[in-house]
C-alpha cells in the first residue's frame, strides 16, 4: 500500500515521471493483485496535445496499448480512450 502512495506522489510531479510512476502502479496491481483506485482516470489526464510532440511519445503510446489491452477493461472506459485519442490525432502533427 505504501508503494501505492508513493507512485501517486511521484505522478502529481507531472510529465515522464507520471508516465513512469503509471507503469510501477500496473505492474503492482498484475503482480500483487492489489486494486489502484483512479489509474485509468490518471492515464486519461495524460491525454493531452503534448503528448504527440513529446521525445517519448513512442514509449507513452507503447505503454497506453499495454494498460489499455486487458480483457477486463470495462467496454465504457475503453470507448472513452478511444474517443479521446481520436479528437486528438485530429490535431496531432502529420509526422
């Protein structure tokens, strides 16, 4: 419980580390079984033009498709990603 705590500390520093502390927190929750209250809102927050343009948006989008391939994925939370990444790619650079 306590590495739950520190992962969300180290996601409100924003950017790569909230990326990184996101990963710790799916690797606790597929490993140890243990429930992590709001990932799926916290990875929806990192959703934003930025990440498009980012020198990591290779490994960010790697790591999306990671979290985001479970099979126990609610029908409706997927649907929001899905509609959310597409508005986005509407205004993502061409490259």
């Amino acid at each position: 419980v306590m590495s739950v705590d520190f992962c969300f500390q180290a996601y409100n520093k924003g950017g790569y580390c909230a990326l990184l502390s996101l990963k710790s927190l799916f690797v606790i929750a597929t490993t140890l079984n243990i429930d992590v209250p709001q990932f799926y809102p916290k990875l929806y927050a990192l959703l934003s033009p930025a990440v498009f343009v980012s020198k990591r948006r290779a490994e960010f989008f790697q790591l999306t498709d990671l979290f985001l391939s479970s099979e126990y994925l609610p029908l409706s939370t997927a649907a929001a990603f899905a509609k959310k990444l597409a508005r986005l790619a509407l205004f993502a650079p061409a490259a």
